[in-house]
C-alpha cells in the first residue's frame, strides 16, 4: 500500500514540477502577435483556397492586420462583403471587386469537334497540352482531361460525359481562380457575374484563321466580325481571328447571339431574342416616335462609343430603333438589366422590318 | 565487353530493316521545311514566296550562334513561308517549295567518288559545318557547329563517335555505318582535327557484329580510330552513357557538358554528314530515315530528302498497315507519336516506327507499389518514381533539387514499370517546367549585371 502511495505522490510532485518549468518557459520564450490576426482569420471563408495568392487564410489575415494599404488584398471566395467586414473591423479601406464567375471559353463538344485521334498518356490536360494539339483537330481548344475539376476545392466545376467539357456551377464558383491557373490552354476565364447567373460570352479561344477553326470544330468562332458589328456597346472586339466580349461593356442585350453563324457564342440563364423576327406593324411606329425622343440622351454615355464602333457598318448608324437601344443603354449605366430587357424587345425586327420597307 | 555503368533496360531490338540497303526515295513533289528542325532559337527564313531555288541552294540563315541553316532539298519554287501543322498537330513556321526539276547548286561535288585529304585549318572546318546547317542527327538536332566549338579553358581529349542505335526498330545508323563507312571513317579524321585530338572512338553495340567487323577493318587505314564493340543495353546512345561506357568517365549533372569531361560526341549519321559538307560541300538536305514496324510490307531504310511528308515514306513501304495504331517519330522509346502524317521529315528524324494493334495500345495504369524498378532502369539515377509524383503535385523546387534537368527522357522507367504507370510522361512535363523556371530566374537575372 505504501508503495503506491509513494509511486502516486512522486508522479504527483512531478507533474508539478514539469507545469511550473512550463510554465516559465511559455512566459519567455511568448511570441508576441497581433490578436487582431486571429479574429481576421475567423472572418475569413476559411477555405485555404489560395485564391487570394497566399497560402491559406491566416496569410491573407496576416498580410491585412499588418499592411496599412489593403486595397491590393482581395478574399475572391468571400467577395465584397467579407473584405468590408474586415476593412471596417481593421479601420482601413478595403478594395471593391464586382463578383466574378469562372467561364469555360469552349464549345468543342464531342460531337461538334470530332476526335482525331485517341490520347492513351497520363490523364492530364498538362500533360497533353505539352506533348500534342490535343485529342481533336483544335490546338486551342478544351482538351478534356479535367485539371481543372481536380484544382476546384469548391466542387463547382464538373465534366460533362456528353460534351465532354468543363461545366462551372456558378452558385458554387467562388472565383478563386484556381482552374484559371490549371488550364494550360487558357480556357477558363473570371468574368463578370450576373444576376440569376446570366452570362454572354464567345465560347471559343482558337487564334487559328476561320477556314481552319470550322475545319477543326463546327462551334469555333470564324471571326466574321457580324457580332462586333451588331454590338450596340463596342463590348465586342476582333483579335488574331477571335472576338472577345468585354464583360465590363456588354450589357446582355443578345444582339451578338443570333448573329453568330456558328453558335460560337454562349447565352446562359437568358431566352434567346426571337430568330426569325417578322414585322411587328403596330410595333415600328411606336419606336420609331420613341427614337427622335430617346436619340438626344444617347449622345452622352455608352451609346457615342456604341456608334462610333459600328461606324463601319452605315446601316446600323441610321437605324431608328437602334438608337433606342442605345438610350436604353445610356439611362441604365448601372446595368440595369430590366430594363434594358424591356426596351430592348425585338430590336431586330424592327431593323428588318424598316429594310424590308 | 563495355557498357555504362548504371540502369539500362533491354528492349526488344527488332530491327526488322537491319539488312535492307539504303534506298533511294523518289524526289518529293511538294517540301516542307520547318525553321525550328534543331536545338537553338529558329532560323531566319531568307527567301520569300514566289523565289526560284536551287537544290542546296541556303534558304533560312541561323539566328545568333545557338542556331543553323537550312537549305533547300530540292529546286522549285517557294510557295508559301507561314504557318503549317508539324507532326504534333501544332502550328510551325515553314517554307514550302514545289518541286521544278532537279537542278543542283554547282559548287556542290555530288560525285560518289572518296575524297581523303582534307588540309582546312579546324576554324576553316568548323565554318565549312557551320554553313551545312548541320546539327546532331541521332535526334537530339544539337547543333554540330556548337558542339565543336571548344569553350576556353576547356580541352578535348578524344572524340567518341556514336554508332550505338541502342533505340530498338531503327537502324539508319547501322546502314550508314555499313554502306558508307569509309566516307564515315574520313568525316572522323576531320572531327578530330576540328577538334584537336589525337584519338577517336567509334561506340557499337555488338547487335551489329557487321557494321563491327567492316569499320574495324577499315579503321586500319586511319590512324587514331578505335573501334569499341558495346554491350547491348539501352540508352547507351545517350550521350553521357557513351562516354561512361568508353572512357568511363562521369559527366558531372547540368549545366556540366560532355567537354568538361573532355569528350567530344558526334553521331554517325552525322559525321558522314560532316564528311559531305567539308569534301563536298554537300549541305544537310536528305538523310536516311528507317520506316518499319511489325506490320508494315516492307520495312526500308530509305535516303529521304528532308522535308518529305511522311506519308510519302509510308507509302514508299507498302503502305499504312491495317492495323496500325501509332505512328512514332522515331523509335518507340523515344520518339513521339504523330497526328499529322503529312509533316515532314526533319534533320532530327532517324526513323518512322508504325506500331500496330496491341502493341500500340498502353496498358492501363494500375497503382505505384513502390517496387523501384524504375529507380534501378534509371541510367542517370534518378528517382522517377518520385519526380512524377512531385510532378502531379506541382513541386517544382523540389523537382529541381531532385536533379529532375538530369533527365534524358530516355523512357526505362516507363517501360520497366509494373504497373504501367505514364511516369515518363509526368516526369517529362517537370522536366519542361522546371526548365521554363530556370530560364525564368536567369532573364530575371540577367539585366541586373
């Protein structure tokens, strides 16, 4: 019994012993850091993406408490209000970025871009990109291997087995941009994020001339330059044989998506504008008394780079309902995009139905 | 007998053309020339669509030291200088010339005839390579000009020429060595004397106990030529394993050059170039190209102008066989497999190996059971097992420090692999990124000085 009871009290006056040391030591050797680091942390997503370009969170927590200038410092996944949060908390200003989305930037599904020829190597679209044009006659093009889908820590990014290209969920998308980085081709983009996920862009990246692009895949962009005539906000530009819409200047009036002859651009969350517009007779002499009003307001704003930019096509300059467009536009800089939708009705058919006269 | 002294695999030879004498190939109707056929910034194109060309007649000039020329394979007339799809589907800088005749530069001897003496001074033979365009044709296209240019402060001790072939399926080399070996054996007396050396050796491995027994009874004739048989062991054409299995010696890892060891290495194939260019003044406009495959007709080795599409070849053996699965730019380890038949034939093209059926097929990749065979193949000691994994992971500083520039792509990890795992494939593409950083850092680097 003695004996246990010695055992107990040694044990006992050791680990006092041990918590005194420890004590002492802790006091030390303390390493001294701003308490504010871990409440920024905290308000922090904490998903460690790295989409800020650090490590993880606490980097990004770090750099904020002890930087005085934080406009350079952005948390893509917790957006605007996140980075207000902590820029109120903190008493400096925070940077402002409109939410974004990732945009895979190709429409070579399976069966409108046909396999040439079978890859049997690692699966990987790094891999491929530095070996080979890819498994379809497009040396641009999505190659389908899923890199991106492995780097999303988001799980908004999925392949889908019938098209075989990346799909993003936009609602899971927290524009790290992670697949960005991932794609070897540069497919994926960060644009602009609409309300209710709407988007407009130009699903294909080929640099190749027209005749090659359709030789490769039915869904490339020729760069006929029909959209960026169409454009009533100079959003749309032609370079090294490919449009490009700029997510800053297109306001989603979808002009741009019938005119496409080969479908190359995408229109998602929004119904088309009707394709074969007919004359709406009761229609024309409503917009056409609506112009002369509407016109006066378009000098300023969008709408004189709209002109300007179609400058090269005359037909379009002396539209009447185009420059209704074009007040729209102006009135709703902010991008209002109801109404934009609402005067913006079968713009079209009016531009056909005045030719036809 | 000799060999290197560490990894090494031994595929299946199968040199089914190994007895065929070089052909002839038909002149091609229609050539096209890649600027960037060598290792070194792409040559400047000097002619324009519309110009008339004469057969070796210079139409790109090299650009900067690191480069070389190119000369047209044939006359006609330029057709087009842009943009065409390389064996890779990829698009290339090339000249396009349609053939008109066949009317040859005059300065150029295409007599048959040996032509021994050679009494250029080393700087006279070295420009005389130079202005040939001609670049290390066992596939690396490293360019010959550079090679044996020696830097100072450095000293060349021998020159070791590289008949070795160790790639199965090709034997361009082989033919070379048999059919023209003398005109071979005086294009090493001028390397020598580029070079400054006394003594030369000629590496092969005794698969070719022909091409053995034929150079070392005309080595008789030269003085300083030896004739050193080699184990059978791939890759023993590569460059460092060579000079590892004849003087053995071990070239330190990059940026070290075979010079610091005091080696010169020179391929067969282009040392006979080398002969052409100096006697003859003969630039590198065809070469012989080995198309085979199990199932092809008849498997050749073929003199091909360079710039002749492939299919031309192909044809020229009997056609593309039923079943055929992969068409590889050069052997089945090393080369890389092509989706555009219609490329051309490059300096650096040693042979076309059409693999048929089940052969072309991978298996499919099962899981790493940390077995090391791979680390035992691996002829410079690498670890490829953990250089794919690191390269799945993107680490590339610790791909750097794992020596991952040592790499010669020569593919015994892949092919010892239990498990089928694409290791080549993923350490290839660490490879080719670490060396995108290194350049990095050093531009980054250079304007502060």
């Amino acid at each position: 019994m003695e004996v246990l009871l010695y055992t107990i009290l040694t044990l006992c006056a050791l680990g006092v012993l041990a918590a005194v040391i420890l004590y002492f030591v802790a006091q030390t050797f303390k390493v001294e850091e701003d308490p504010r680091i871990d409440d920024v942390e905290k308000m922090l997503p904490g998903a460690n993406c790295g989409g800020c370009g650090f490590a993880g969170c606490r980097g990004l927590a770090d750099a904020l408490v002890k930087n005085d200038d934080i406009s350079s410092l952005f948390c893509p996944v917790g957006g605007g209000e996140t980075m207000k949060a902590v820029a109120t908390y903190l008493g400096k200003t925070a940077a402002e970025k409109e939410p974004q989305t990732a945009t895979v930037r190709c429409g070579g599904t399976c069966e409108k871009r046909p396999r040439t020829n079978q890859f049997d190597g690692a699966k990987s679209c790094a891999v491929a990109a530095s070996l080979y044009v890819g498994e379809t006659g497009c040396a641009f093009g999505c190659l389908g291997y899923g890199d991106c889908v492995k780097v999303c820590n988001f799980d908004a990014i999925k392949i889908n087995p019938k098209t075989g290209l990346p799909e993003i969920d936009a609602d899971k998308c927290t524009a790290c941009g992670a697949c960005v980085k991932a794609c070897p081709k540069l497919v994926i983009e960060l644009r602009k994020k609409w309300p209710k996920n709407r988007a407009v862009y130009v699903s294909c990246v080929s640099k190749e001339k027209g005749a090659h692009v359709i030789r490769a895949c039915k869904a490339g962009c020729v760069a006929c330059g029909k959209c960026e005539k169409v454009c009533p906000f100079g959003a749309i530009t032609i370079e090294n044989h490919l449009a490009y819409i700029d997510p800053q200047k297109c306001k989603l009036c979808r002009k741009c998506v019938n005119e496409c002859p080969t479908g190359a651009i995408t229109l998602v969350g929004m119904d088309p504008l009707p394709k074969a517009p007919k004359p709406a007779p009761k229609a024309a002499p409503a917009a056409a008394a609506a112009a002369p009003a509407a016109a006066p307001k378009s000098v300023e704003g969008p709408a004189t780079i709209a002109l300007k930019a179609s400058g090269t096509n005359p037909l379009i300059l002396l539209n009447p309902k185009k420059a209704v467009m074009d007040s729209a536009a102006a009135t709703s800089v902010a991008g209002n995009v109801v109404e934009l939708k609402e005067s913006g009705k079968n713009p079209l058919c009016l531009v056909r139905g005045k030719k036809a006269e | 007998m000799k060999t290197f002294p560490i990894g090494g695999v031994h595929p299946s030879e199968n040199k089914l053309s190994r007895a065929k004498a070089i052909e002839v190939l038909p002149l091609p109707e229609v050539v096209q020339i890649p600027l960037g056929q060598h290792i070194g910034a792409p040559a400047t194109a000097i002619v324009a669509k519309g110009d008339k060309v004469l057969t070796g007649q210079k139409i790109a000039e090299a650009t900067g030291f690191m480069s070389a020329n190119i000369h047209s394979p044939i006359s006609g007339t330029v057709q087009a200088v842009d943009m065409q799809l390389n064996g890779q589907g990829l698009r290339q800088m090339m000249i396009t010339i349609k053939r008109e005749g066949d009317e040859w530069v005059e300065t150029i001897d295409r007599s048959t005839e040996i032509k021994r003496d050679c009494n250029l001074e080393p700087a006279a033979i070295i420009a005389a390579i130079k202005e040939a365009g001609i670049v290390g044709m066992g596939g690396a296209t490293f360019p010959t000009h550079v090679k044996l240019s020696i830097p100072p402060g450095k000293k060349a001790e021998c020159l070791i020429i590289n008949g070795v072939e160790c790639e199965p399926y090709l034997t361009s080399d082989h033919r070379t060595m048999l059919e023209l070996g003398e005109e071979m054996l005086v294009g090493v007396e001028i390397l020598m004397k580029a070079i400054g050396v006394e003594k030369a050796y000629v590496g092969i491995e005794n698969n070719k106990p022909d091409a053995i027994a034929h150079l070392a009874q005309l080595a008789t004739k030269f003085k300083g030529i030896e004739i050193v048989p080699l184990k059978v062991r791939y890759p023993q054409g590569g460059e460092k394993q060579l000079i590892a299995a004849i003087t053995g010696r071990q070239v330190p890892p990059p940026p070290a050059l075979p010079i610091d060891v005091g080696a010169v290495v020179c391929n067969a194939s282009t040392t006979y170039a080398v002969y052409r260019a100096v006697q003859k003044q003969m630039p590198l406009i065809e070469r012989v190209v080995t198309l085979t495959g199990k199932e092809v007709k008849n498997p050749k080795n073929l003199l091909t102008r360079m710039g002749t599409p492939i299919s031309a070849l192909i044809e020229a053996a009997g056609g593309l066989p039923e079943h055929a699965g992969k068409v590889i730019n050069g052997g089945p380890m090393m080369g890389r497999a092509m989706v555009n038949l219609d490329s051309p034939v490059t300096k650096g093209c040693s042979g076309i190996t059409i693999m048929s059926g089940k052969d072309a097929e991978r298996k499919t990749p099962g899981q790493c059971m940390k077995c090391a065979k791979c680390v035992s193949a691996c002829p410079m000691g690498l670890e490829p097992y953990l250089l794919a994994k690191l390269a799945q992971k993107k680490q590339w500083d610790e791909m750097e420090a794992q020596m991952i520039t040592s790499c010669i792509e020569c593919g015994c990890c892949q092919s010892t692999c239990p498990s089928y795992l694409p290791l080549l494939d993923w350490v290839r593409l660490g490879k080719q990124t670490v060396m995108g950083l290194i350049r990095a850092r050093m531009a980054a680097q250079a304007p502060k000085k």
